[in-house]
C-alpha cells in the first residue's frame, strides 16, 4: 500500500485539461493509500461536464446512489 500521493501539480493539471497527460493513471482511478496508520482509498475522475459521480462497491450495497 502506498502513502498518500501529493495533489496533482498545476503543470500537470494544464497537461490533462490540455489532453496531453499521459501519465493521468498517476492521479486518476483508485489508489489504495495509508495516511496516519489509516488504510483507505483515494478515488478521482476527470469528468469536468458530469452532472453526476457514483461510486458503488460492497460498501454501499453495490447501489451508486446510497453513499453510507
């Protein structure tokens, strides 16, 4: 598990709002990550024209909508 990876620079965000990042997997998708002795997962897409985002897995009951 890896430690909680920095916030993309600003060159790198130009880069992908550009559509010339090509290492975007650094930043986007699902990282599993530790930070105080804490285990979890950082999880980020680029959709700047969604209206929406749902994540679901078994920790909602594999339902997007019900984020518990």
């Amino acid at each position: 598990m890896s430690t909680m990876a920095s916030a993309p620079s600003s060159d790198a965000l130009y880069l992908l709002h550009e559509g010339t990042q090509y290492q975007s997997y650094r930043y986007l998708g699902f990282h599993l990550e530790e930070k105080d002795s804490v285990r979890g997962v950082r999880f980020a897409v680029w959709a700047p024209n969604a209206k929406q985002v749902n994540v679901s897995g078994s920790f909602n009951g594999w339902d997007g909508r019900n984020m518990a």
